[in-house]
C-alpha cells in the first residue's frame, strides 16, 4: 500500500471525457490499496484565456487580482475530477490550496511556498477518501490568495509529495515521459527511462519544455524521485533523479534547441574595469535575464576596446535595446548590433564529467554540416553553442546521431 501523488496537466484535464479517464485511472489504484492524492491544473487554454480575459479591462491589472482571477481555473478541475469520482462510487473530496495548507509569500503571479501543513489531506486519506488539491495556488500569512507562477502546478505535486513522504509522486502529461530531444523535430528521439535531475534542469532551462524550472530544482532539494508519463495510456514514463553512478556511462542525455532567444553585440566598449558590471547591473535591474556571455580578447590601441556579446530571451530584447542604448554616453561604445535570427543548440549529459572530447566532438560535427559556430559556452554537463536559426533544426538532427543514435 503506497501514498501516490498524481498531478495531471492542463491537457490531461482539457475536457469531461479526459477527467472521467484520470478518475478511472485513479480508481485502478486505489483498488491496488494505495491511497491517493491528486494534483490538477486548469482546463487546457483557461488560465490562457483567464489572462486575456483580464486585459480586455486593463493593461495592468492589480496582481492580488489576478491571483483572484486565476485561482478560478484549477478550481474548477477539482470540483469536476471529484465528481468524475463519485460517478464511479469513489469516495473524494476537492480542496483549495490554502485548504491543503499550503502558505506562500505574499509575492502575488509568483509566490514562492514557504510551508505545507497538510492537516486535512492527512484526515481526509485516513478517511478512506482520494484527496483533490489545486495546483498552482496558496495562500499568504495575511489570508490573501496566490499563484506560484506558471506551470507552478508541478510545483504544488512536488512539494505535497514531500510534505506527505509520498511514495510515489506522477507528473502525468500528453508524452510519455522525456526524450532525448524534441520529437516533432528529431524524428529518431528516444524516450529516456531515467534522467537526473540537474541534466532536466540543463535541459529546460536550454529551453525544453518539458517541466516548470522551479518545480525540478525544489525536487532537487528535497529529494523527491518523480516520474513524468502519459496520461493517454499506460506506459511507463522517465524517471527524475538523483544522479547516479551508473548514468555516467551514459555520455549525452538529451539535445535540446532554443529558438528564443536574441543575440546583442555591443561593439568596442572601453576594455577598462567596471564596464561589464555597469551594462549587466543595468539589465539586471530591468529584470533582463541574460543567458550567454561572451567578451572578446582586447584590441589594443590607445585606449583598448573589445566586442561584448550576450543573448537574452527574445521577448526582453527591446527591453535590452533601450537599456543598453541609455549607457551609450557613459560608457561610450561604438556601435549595439542585434541578432534574432540565432538558435542555441545545447547537449547536455553528466557523463561529460568523466568523458573527454565531447565539445570537440559537437564542433567537429557542427564544421561537417557547414555550421558556423557563433558562441559557445559551457557548464560542467552542458555544452551550448549559438548558430544560425535556419540551420538550427538540421543541426539538432545530426547531432543528435552523432551522439545518441
Ligand atoms: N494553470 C496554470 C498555468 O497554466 C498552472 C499549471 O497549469 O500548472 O500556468
Ligand atoms: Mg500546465
């Protein structure tokens, strides 16, 4: 007899049909003895469209708001998944997140869970009932409603799962776990029976969808082994966790493609102290997320300059424009050029800590297909490289041959 936690995304609740589907699924499990706590998001497309509904009254509405306003959608999964239950005679109840016990900062659109207390969910399993909590949603010391950010449903699953010491916790989603790399663009794409949980985080934050960010670094934290499978049917998914030794053998996890971001070059800045600080405090300040940086080797002249490169996402980068542009006069650099038509291609595995020639191999391949290579960065299990976005697709399908085919 195990305790379960499932958390079904917005796809695998997207209309009546499929939320009968999750309630039999559940129902098979607590004919196994397990007990059962489930974690829903919202409808596929309601929070989308809860948010537009929004701006149709104001461009800026109040955050405390809009965590009102958004709460709404997972509460409605609940309130449907436990009447799908009771439907087939299974004893359920629906609970609110600040239900659950669930307190958060204040920080409304992005809170951040600063507690579980999960007196009710306890009671109610004792009680022989499934438990249904919201995802995505909390509440403030103060009593206010909150959200924990997009995607944060994942979150709510993996911190019920640690509060409770479940056995299980299961992500379930429309794929059937995680892939080596994007299948719709790398028809050979495997699915992966087991992945740690720093190569998901190298891989989401290369930009694979796959999970929220946040929800992987705090299983990271606590410890909890998840599993990310398909709701659709019954195969067994991937499996996040703690690195282990074995996966060393393994040399390249997965490839992933981000197409969205933009290159800006700032072009002879004064080589002297304190410039780079002065342009990436003032983006930081503008909450600009800045991804890869890269500042070439000084041109020596009277008064040396070099060329400073960085990408950022491609949303902030007019943001980044007008930031960098309001530093001309001060820090007097030549010229800011921008680039949107780049991808970052990315391979990412924990055996190249114990593997060499693993970035000469990415390079060698990338040179055979007439890749120019714009940027490159590195991590100690990932290798980045900037390259043209035309190129980009035919780039991720080779390299993922080379490497894991
Ligand atoms: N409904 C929220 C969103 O769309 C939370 C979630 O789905 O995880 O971001
Ligand atoms: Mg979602």
């Amino acid at each position: 007899m195990a305790l379960i936690v499932q958390k079904y995304g917005g796809t695998s609740v997207a209309n009546t049909e499929r939320i009968k589907n999750v309630a039999a699924r559940v129902a098979k499990y607590r004919e196994n003895g397990d007990r059962v706590v489930v974690v829903v998001s919202a409808m596929s497309g309601v929070t989308d469209n809860l948010i537009k509904l929004s701006r149709e009254i104001m461009p800026l509405p109040s955050e405390r708001e809009m965590d009102m306003l958004l709460a709404t959608g997972e509460q409605t999964t609940i309130a449907l998944a436990a009447m799908a239950l009771h439907a087939i005679n299974v004893p359920a109840v629906s609970l609110t997140g600040a239900q659950a016990g669930i307190v958060t900062d204040g920080v409304h659109t992005k809170a951040k869970i600063m507690n579980i207390t999960p007196k009710q969910v306890h009671g109610l399993l004792d009680g022989g009932h499934v438990v249904i909590v919201a995802g995505f949603q909390g509440q403030s010391p103060e009593g206010h409603i909150t959200t924990l950010g997009r995607g944060g449903s994942d979150l709510t699953a993996i911190a019920l799962a640690a509060a409770l010491k479940a056995d299980l916790c299961q992500i379930y989603t429309d794929v059937d776990g995680i892939y080596t790399t994007d299948p719709r663009v790398v028809p050979n794409a495997q699915k992966l029976d087991e992945i740690s949980y720093d190569e998901l985080l190298e891989l989401a934050g290369a930009g694979a969808k796959v999970m929220q960010l946040r929800s992987v670094e705090f299983a990271k934290k606590f410890g909890v082994i998840f599993e990310v499978r398909s709701s659709m049917n019954d195969n067994p998914g991937t499996i996040v966790k703690e690195e282990t030794k074995s996966m060393e053998d393994v040399v390249i996890r997965g490839v992933s493609l981000d197409k969205n971001q933009a290159k800006l070059t700032i072009v002879a800045v004064p080589d002297r102290p304190g410039v780079a600080s002065q342009i990436f405090t003032a983006l930081a300040k503008a909450a600009i997320n800045v991804d890869m940086i890269v500042q070439n080797v000084s041109r020596t002249s009277d008064t040396p300059v070099t060329d400073l490169s960085f990408t950022v996402d491609k949303a902030d980068l007019l943001k980044a424009q007008k930031v960098i542009e309001g530093l001309k006069q001060e820090v007097g650099y030549r010229e800011l050029t921008a680039n949107e038509a780049i991808g970052k291609l990315s391979i990412v595995g924990v055996g190249m800590r114990s593997h060499s020639g693993i970035a000469a191999k990415l390079f060698e391949t990338l040179a055979g297909n007439g890749v120019n290579i714009d940027m490159i960065s590195t991590s100690e299990i990932k290798v980045s490289v900037v390259i043209d976005i035309a190129k980009g697709e035919e780039a991720a399908r080779t390299v993922h041959e080379a490497f894991l085919e």
